[in-house]
C-alpha cells in the first residue's frame, strides 16, 4: 500500500505528466471562473486530446483542469452574485454580500485557504477509505437517495431566504419545471407548451445565468456604481490575508464540513450539487450566533467551500472502485478510463494501485497549486469591486448570453435565459429566494427516478420504514424546526431584520407572485391528471402541498396588503411606493436592451448583436463617448471571434437575414 501510494507521487512529477497538470490547472481556473462553462464543458473539450496519451499524464490534464473549477468559481460567485457552477449556489449567500462591503479579497482568501484543504482532504480521507466505504454506499439505494435529496431541498429551502414557506415553495417550483419534457417513466411531453424547445427539458445553465446573473447586472446598472457600495479607503478588515486567518479561526467549521463533502460526494447522483447546502446549513445551524448569515458573514463562505472541493475526491472513488459514475462529470472521467483500455472495478484497487493513488495525488496538487495562484492574483480580481459597474455590466452580459449559448446552441435559450431573468428580478425585489429552484431543477431528474424505483421495488410506500430513511427524514423535520425557531427569535431581536437573498419586503410584487404560484401549481396538478399513474405521481406529489402552500402565503401577504393599504390610504400611492423602491421604470428600460440584443441576434447573428449591445448600451446608457464605446465593442468582437469561435468552434446561430 505504501509502495503504490509513493509510485503514484513519483508518476505525478514526472515529464510530461506534471505539466500536462499545471496545463489542466490553468485551464480550469479560466472554465471555472467565467459564467457558463465550468469542468463539465472543459472535460468534453479536452477528452479528444487525451487519445493516444499515457494514463497518467491524460489524468493529470483532465482531473487538474476539474478538480480546480470548483475552486475558481468562487470567483463569479464572489464577485457577481453567480453562480459560477452549481457547486457554488451557496457561497453567493454571503460572498456577494462581502463584495459589496468592499471585502472580496478576505471572501477569497478564507474561500481559496479552505479550497485548497477541502480538495486534500477529499482526496487523502479517498484514499485512506478506498477499502472501508463500499458497505456505505450499498447501503445507500434509491429511497435512502431520494429521502438525502428532499433533506437538500429542505435545507436550501429553509436557509435561503426570509420567509421558510416561500423557500420551500420555490423549491417545489423548481421540482416542477425539472418535469418540463419527457417523462423519466414514459415517452410522455409533459407541461412543454406545445413548444419543441422543451420537449428535451429546461436546460440548466441559461436557468441559472438568467436567475442570478441579469437581476445582479441591473441592479449595478440602475444604481450606477461599483460592486462595492462603499469606496475602497473606507474597508476594513477586507483583505486577503485576514481571509486566510478566518479560515484558521474556524479550522474545526472546516474540517466538519470537508468531512460531509467527502462522504457526500461518494454517494452517486448527489454530490456538488447539494453538498454545499448540507454544509451552509449545518455552519448555519451549528454556529451560536447565526445573526449575520446572508449578510456577508465570513462562514457562509468557508462552509460551501471547504464542502465542494472535498467531493472531488469522494466522487472518484465510487467510479474508480466500482465503475458507477456518480455524475456526468465522473462518467465523463470513466469514458476517459476506458479510452485509456482500464476497466474500472478490482483491477484498479490491486494492479493498478499505483495509477489509482496517482489520480489522488493530481487532485492535491491541483487544489493546492491553484490555491496558490489564486491568491497571487485574487487581490487584483477584488479591485473589480471598486470598478465603475457600467464598464462591467456589457462584458458579463456578453458571457452570460454565450455562456447561455453554449447549453444548446438554440435562440431558446436566449430567450429562456431573459425569461429566468425577468423572473428572477421580481423574486428577488418580492422576497422569493432563489437558490432553492437551481437546486431543485438539478435534484428533480434524479429524484424522480429514485420515487418510482423505491415505489415499484417496495410496493408503495413500504420503503418510508427503512431505518436510514427514517434518519434522514427526522433530519429534515429538524432542519425545519431549527430554521422555524431562528426565524422566530430573529423576528424579536432589534436588529431582526435581514438583507440578503429572499429577504426583501415588497408585497405590490409578491402577493401577484403568491397568486400566480397558487395558479401554476393548481394547473399543473390538473394537467397531470390526464396522464398515466406512473407519470402523473411524481408532479401530484409535487403540486399539491405547493399549491396549498402558495395559497397560505398569499393569504397571509394579502393581509398585510390590505392592512398597507389601509394606512396608505389609496392602492396607487403604495404601488407606486413600492415601484420606486424596485426600480421598476429602470428595469424596464434595462430589458428593453436586453429585449433589442435577442432580437438583432435573432436577425443578424450574434457577432453584430453582442458588440452592437456593448456599444449602446456604453454610449447610451452608460454616457461614455464613441472611443471607449466603440473600443470596448471592438475588443468584444475579437472575443467573440477568437475565443468562442476559433477555439470553442461555437456553432453560430444563422441569422434571419443576411444569414
């Protein structure tokens, strides 16, 4: 065992493996840190390069270049309030807050220094427990899967926002929208609006670019300044360095959390895309003073983070030892195994030992090379907070629609994209948080599938009485009660009253909400009506408690509408109140551009609707002269055409005229 663990060291410093890693490394920290792309696009990138490679150094280059974008997402997530990938949800709770507190470099130091020993830690807990977890994951079938889902649903829920029902509603609303398409029992089109778009599903990442990323841009666009709401002499307690101390305060924070990441990402089907919100939930629910979570509180960071980067290492044991890849990135990663003619399975825990403690070795160097890097130039990347936003707002837009294109290469998911963002503008200005629905638009599918299976093999509900499920599910009733009691105690402090995601008041927005949510819920559940048993059971299970739910918070805001109103004296002076306090008019005008930039893509492409939307928006909106507008539209046109279509090969859209 030690002779393969030392072998696999020596194979990783070896030319041409180590730099094929430090290649891998760099790639990943650009995949990572720009909306929209992410390990998953670079894995199918770079796989055709690797044939012909040696295994070691075709690992090396694929897992260096993975390992890390769960590290230089933060990035995004920081600095923009995205998500830079899913495994990032989380961190934008309090590491946009910080940003905007002018503390971007202390969000990035605690986020890289806990990165980098998440991504170890992963990697050597993976190789200590190669001979003891198999009895974990078998026990692990699909009910205890299912019920571990609903606990993430839970958690996000009813840790994302100021109101628990409206976390929980916008949860099942995200399950609903993942049953857009086919049926995973049945080649039945269920809620696609007789559009073909969606008989393959709402695609992930313009859903997500569209929640966060718009509403974030336009509130930088309509106030007219940097991320930061303060300038940079006025900061303090913001720099890298007490970031890193941070992370050493709450050395034990980290090592619970790295801990979960690690046995969490072993199981298949889960993984980065809930653990973050297992361990954002339990800092929140473990710490004695919960008061400045959401409000850019240092272990709302250290959290996700330290748990993300952890599961790198979890989930390559599951594919390695056993050849179940526990999501697409992993079996990505299998295809690769494969290619290189190793058959996952006995062989890579006996004679090939020595490769499999390779791969361990690549995920720690990786973590801690760009840990390293990262800080080097994070310090830079923070003063983008200081920067006046309407030079921000036209290059992220830019990213942000390719990012949106690059899901499948559809004016559908422009248009999708817009649509999340419209909707996302008024969640966030209406108190319904976001985060729940990205995460129930990943869990859905696999969910889905663990219902009928735990239904079919245990013949109804007989599988609710098995004692992990039984655990997991008194968990989730203890989420629930904890988030319900803080919510309480909060209400009665002075200062109960919490900024951050889904915390806004303004019932002029949500109560239209509440009622269109009691709406599409009540029809969703009529449509499903129409369709076979299987098919139908999953949205029943689904829209019926949301529909109640939904009219439970409307029923209680429209209360405290009437009783607004009542001292208002008139609906017009309150409306229009509330309009002022949304920004309404402006936010018009902003999707305007945004409305002109899908429609002079649709007709011209998207090489003249991105710069033409760059230069418009600099000049008109931003009151810059032609030189700098037209200079930065210039430099967007050569990004465009270098990057997405020369090294990409973007499939562009073929435009209405002039195609």
């Amino acid at each position: 065992m030690i002779d393969a663990v030392l072998d696999g060291l020596v194979l990783v410093f070896q030319w041409p493996a180590i730099g094929f890693l430090a290649l891998g490394v760099l790639l990943g920290i650009w995949l990572g840190a720009v909306p929209g792309l992410g390990g998953i696009i670079g894995l199918v990138i770079l796989l055709p390069f690797t044939y012909g490679m040696d295994p070691v150094s075709a690992f090396a280059l694929l897992l260096g270049m993975f390992a890390v974008t769960s590290t230089s997402d933060t990035i995004a997530s920081v600095m923009l309030g995205i998500p830079g990938t899913a495994a990032s949800q989380a961190t934008i709770l309090d590491g946009y807050p910080m940003a905007q507190q002018g503390k971007a470099a202390r969000a990035f130091g605690a986020a890289f220094t806990v990165s980098a020993f998440g991504g170890v830690f992963g990697a050597l807990i993976l190789a200590v427990s190669i001979p003891l977890v198999l009895p974990i994951i078998l026990a692990f079938n699909s009910p205890e899967l299912l019920m571990l889902g609903v606990l993430g649903l839970a958690m996000v829920g009813s840790l994302s926002g100021g109101s628990i029902l409206k976390g929980l509603i916008v949860a099942l609303l995200g399950l609903m929208m993942s049953m857009i398409g086919y049926a995973e029992m049945a080649a039945i089109p269920r809620y696609w609006m007789g559009t073909t778009y969606l008989l393959d599903g709402l695609p992930l990442i313009p859903v997500v670019l569209g929640l966060f990323a718009i509403p974030e841009l336009m509130e930088l666009a309509i106030r007219d300044s940097s991320i930061a709401r303060i300038p940079k002499e006025q900061t303090q307690g913001g720099g890298m360095l007490e970031g890193i101390k941070d992370a050493f305060r709450h050395w034990w924070l980290t090592l619970r959390c790295a801990a979960l990441g690690t046995y969490v990402g072993m199981l298949p089907g889960l993984g980065a895309a809930v653990v973050d919100w297992f361990a954002y939930g339990h800092a929140v629910q473990s710490a004695k003073d919960a008061s400045m979570f959401g409000r850019g509180d240092v272990r709302g960071v250290i959290a996700p983070e330290a748990a993300n980067n952890a599961t790198r290492g979890g989930a390559l044991l599951p594919m390695v030892a056993f050849g179940i890849p526990g999501s697409l990135g992993t079996a990505i990663l299998m295809g690769a195994l494969l290619i290189q003619g190793l058959k996952p399975g006995p062989e890579m825990l006996t004679d090939k030992l020595d490769l499999t403690f390779s791969m361990i070795w690549t995920i720690v160097v990786a973590n801690i090379l760009v840990a390293g890097l990262l800080m080097i130039w994070s310090n830079q990347v923070a003063k983008v907070a200081f920067i006046r936003g309407h030079l921000i707002v036209p290059g992220v837009i830019l990213f942000v629609f390719m990012g949106a294109w690059l899901g499948g290469a559809s004016m559908g998911d422009w248009i999708a994209c817009l649509a999340l963002g419209v909707v996302g503008f008024f969640m966030k200005r209406g108190g319904w948080p976001r985060p729940p629905l990205v995460l129930a638009l990943i869990l859905g599918p696999i969910l889905e599938n663990a219902f009928h299976i735990s239904m079919r093999v245990h013949g109804g509900a007989g599988w609710l009485g098995r004692p992990i499920v039984l655990v997991i599910a008194a968990l989730v009733v203890l989420t629930l009660a904890l988030s319900a009691w803080r919510y309480a105690t909060s209400k009665r402090r002075p200062d109960g009253a919490s900024i951050g995601e889904g915390t806004e008041r303004n019932l002029t927005i949500s109560v239209p909400l509440a009622f269109a949510m009691t709406a599409l819920f009540a029809w969703a559940a009529v449509e499903s009506l129409a369709w076979p048993n299987m098919v139908r059971q999953f949205p029943l299970t689904a829209a019926v408690p949301a529909a109640a739910l939904s009219f439970a918070v409307l029923w209680i805001e429209g209360r405290d509408l009437r009783a607004t109103l009542r001292e208002a004296g008139s609906f017009r002076a309150v409306a229009a109140a509330d309009a002022q306090t949304a920004a309404l008019g402006r936010a018009t005008v902003f999707f305007g551009y945004l409305i002109a930039l899908l429609a002079v893509g649709y007709l011209f492409g998207q090489m003249v609707a991105l710069p033409l939307f760059i230069a418009a928006y600099l000049w008109r909106w931003g009151g810059y002269g032609w030189a700098v507008s037209l200079g930065y539209a210039a430099a967007g046109w050569a990004f465009l055409y270098l990057f997405y279509g020369k090294v990409m090969n973007v499939f562009w859209h073929q435009p209405l005229l002039f195609g």
